[in-house]
C-alpha cells in the first residue's frame, strides 16, 4: 500500500509540475489587457464604494513638479495640497480593521498611544514605460514556470505573468518588477533599539537590473537577473567593507552568487549563505536575507498560494517622508516611524500566502504578501515565526519614481512585534543623492569580484 501510495504521490506531482510548466494565459485572456485590466493586470475600474478611482495612465509628465530638475535629487511631492481624510488610531480601530492586515492591527496593539495611519484620497498614480507594457502584453501568452516553478521561460524586460493563475505566477511579478535598468544611491540602514537609540550604517549602492537590460534578451540573460554591488562608507568600524551579489532566475538550478570584501582583512570572500533565513549583521538581526526587497530569491522552500484580492490600507505616495528637509531624528521613533510624516491610500492589493513546505528549514513558518495591484510591488508583508504565531511585519512606502516612470519604495521598514524594535532600509534623507538613474550601464565585468577592492567610485 506504502508502495502504491508512493507512486501515486509522484504521478501527482509530476502532473502539477508539468501543469505548472505548461501554462500560460490564452489569447483571448491577454485581450483583457487592453480592455477591462491595465497593461500589467490591475483593474482599470474603480471600486463600488467610489474609494478607489478608475486607474487612467497613472502619473503624467505634467503631474512632475517644475522644481525637479536634476536626476538623482529627491522627488518633490507632486500631490502638496492633499490633506489626510482621516486618521486610523487604537480608539478608532474597529471600524477600519478590516482593511488593515493582521500585521498592521498587531503594531495599534504594540503601541496603541503612538501608532497611526493617516489616510489620504487614493491616487492610482501607478505608471510605467510603455516597453514594459508592450513587454508584458507581448509575453502574456508565452511565459511559464518551470523547474518546478523556480524560474520562468518566455518573458523578458516585462511582468512574466500580469493574470496571474497561482501565487508562485503572482510571486515573481513583484521579483522581476520593472525598477529601472541602472541606479545609483546612497543610503542608510538604521537598527533602532526599543529606547530609540540608533546608529546609521551608510552605504552607496549600485544596481543593474539586467532583466530590463535595453541590449539584452532573454537569450543573453545567463540566468542573471540583477546585479548588485554595496560599500560601507560608515560607521568607521564597517567602512571599507563591500558586497557583490549576482541575482540567479533559476536559484535551485544556480544558487545567488556573492562575494565580500573586508577591509581590515583585505580580501574577498565567498558569501555562499546569504539567502533564505541567513541574518543581517548590519541590522542586527533584525531582518534576514529574504526579506530584503519586502521578499527575495529563491521561492522553493513554500508553498504559495494566491488568496485572492483585497482592498487595504498600504503606504502610497509617501513623497514627504523622503523629504531632504526632515532629519532622522525628525523620523526614527520608539517603537515605529513617525507616523506624521506618512502616507497611506486605500488599494487594491494581491494576497499572496507561502506556508513552509514539510521538512524545509525557515525562522518564518509563514508569510503573507500584499502586492499592489499597480505595480506588483509588495506593500506590506507579515511574517509568523515557527509556532505559527505573528512575529515580523514589513511596510515598504512606495512612491512614484517618475523619472522612470515605476512605483518603488521611499524606504522600507521592518517592526520586530516581539523585540519591540524595527530595522529601516533605504534611509537617505540626510545623504548627498537618492536615487540617480542617469547613469550609463557600466560593463558587466564591473560587477566581478575584483570590483570589491576598488576604492575609487565610477
């Protein structure tokens, strides 16, 4: 019986597998694209209630303020009059709970005097270039999962999968989401204690998104979807210190790749670990590999499954909170970010469940996805530690990019629920740059190992 159950097991699994292989939207779905659903999937109308607007191209060229004048510079808010609408507290809970994710009510409970979310008229200011919506049109009848849904075939310098059909399909379009090709900031990642006490590390970061390569293709991709490379220009106990990461499609087939550098050592190391639930050590502890970009690399060790949609409360258009004129402090709070300085709208967003396969290995037994429905891009993630209770909660507050035109993060902020601290990434408020893409692609060998021992900047 053992036996026979064992083969039925496989017949099973194979069947998934190449079901998952073969998918793929049909002509007569694509169309949708052009019709009733936006170029990458969204819903163009608006919701019943009149909270939701109709999406009609996003963010124009004429919505840029005229004070943005150099690439690279912070983006002044192109929306300066709107006001919140109201404002969700403890004492009001109830009434927008449902809206809010668990992990969001859980932070009114961690700190119910001092946890808001003030909310603002929904603006679908979602946009993008018109080649990655050709892109995505163009390769909605092409792209499959394969490998078991590790990787996919038949997309390229677009979303691979704008209907999605399952989580794994709704999971990757926030993974290859369109983020520019080429980017330079410089940034801090700040770990805040439970009194508020804080030290920035500060780093310059550079990234080539080669999925969205203009000379490239899918044929020219090598399994390599981005390249990232990082240096530590304080505090002095970290300066010097780099890291170069080569972002794998297929990462069961070829695992990331990543190397360091030490200054005080002088060498550069292979960094074979730096995935799933490996730690941080800048944020102390705080966050691990994974959870970089609200959600990275590799998806085999969960089962995902697409929930359905949701209308939630997410952090949109939060152009203030990138303000050069706010200092950290003016920021960084006990517990949470100051919620004075945010931003939220009413969206509709992708539910997105992954559950730890049996016998996979993760500090998260489960994580839960909420993907704006505009851009693909993760909004909120709640993260459940391995008794199945709620233990992490991340908030990325995005904005529109408009240079690019894509909806990106301003900064992203992960809450700690049981260490009552929090870890920010992307901080740059009282840097020299945001974030510039006016630079040209360098070559790739830019990216090789022996980059980490250069001092000099390109």
């Amino acid at each position: 019986m053992l036996k026979k159950q064992t083969i039925i097991g496989g017949l099973t699994a194979l069947a998934l597998a190449t079901q998952m292989a073969v998918a793929a939207v049909s002509p007569k779905e694509a169309e949708r694209l052009k019709k009733d659903l936006t170029p990458i999937g969204a819903e163009k109308a608006g919701n019943k209630a009149g909270t939701i607007p109709a999406w009609t191209g996003g963010l124009k060229q004429s919505d840029i303020p005229k004070s943005y004048t150099t690439r690279g510079q912070h983006y002044p808010n192109p929306f300066p009059g709107d006001k919140p609408q109201f404002v969700i507290t403890s004492s009001n809970l109830s009434k927008y709970q449902a809206n809010l994710t668990p992990g969001q009510i859980a932070l009114f409970k961690a700190y119910p005097k001092t946890f808001q979310i003030p909310v603002y008229k929904t603006r679908r200011s979602g946009s993008l270039p018109q080649f990655v919506y050709d892109n995505t049109i163009k390769h909605a009848t092409t792209a499959k999962l394969n490998n078991g849904g590790n990787g996919f075939t038949g997309a390229y310098a677009g979303f691979p999968f704008p209907i999605p059909k399952n989580g794994l399909e709704a999971l990757w379009n926030h993974i290859v989401r369109y983020r520019g090709e080429y980017g330079v900031r410089k940034a801090a990642g700040v770990p805040v204690h439970r009194n508020g006490n804080y030290t920035p590390v500060i780093t310059q970061q550079e990234a080539f998104f080669k999925y969205y390569d203009p000379n490239g293709s899918e044929s020219t991709l090598d399994n390599i979807i981005i390249y990232y490379l990082a240096f530590t220009t304080s505090p002095a106990r970290l300066a010097g210190g780099s890291v170069l990461v080569h972002e794998t499609l297929d990462q069961v087939k070829q695992p990331r790749q990543a190397w360091g550098y030490n200054a005080g050592q002088r060498r550069v190391r292979r960094a074979p670990n730096l995935a799933y639930d490996t730690p941080i050590s800048a944020a102390d502890g705080l966050i691990v590999a994974d959870d970089t970009d609200m959600y990275n690399g590799a998806p085999d060790r969960y089962n995902w499954k697409l929930v359905g949609k949701k209308e939630i409360y997410i952090p949109y258009n939060n152009y203030e909170l990138i303000s050069p004129k706010l200092k950290n402090d003016s920021i960084l709070k006990v517990g949470h970010i100051n919620p004075d300085h945010t931003r939220y709208e009413l969206h509709r967003v992708w539910v997105v469940e992954g559950t730890l396969k049996k016998g996979e290995r993760h500090i998260y037994s489960k994580r839960v996805l909420y993907l704006d429905e505009d851009s693909w891009g993760a909004a909120v993630v709640d993260q459940y530690d391995g008794r199945g209770e709620l233990w992490r909660v991340s908030m990325a507050y995005l904005l529109n990019n408009y240079d690019l035109p894509t909806t990106w993060t301003g900064l992203d902020v992960f809450h700690d629920l049981q260490a009552r601290r929090y870890y920010v990434q992307g901080l740059a408020n009282e840097e020299r740059q945001y974030v510039d893409f006016s630079k040209a692609i360098p070559a790739e060998k830019y990216f090789k190992p022996s980059a980490l021992r250069r001092r000099g900047r390109r």
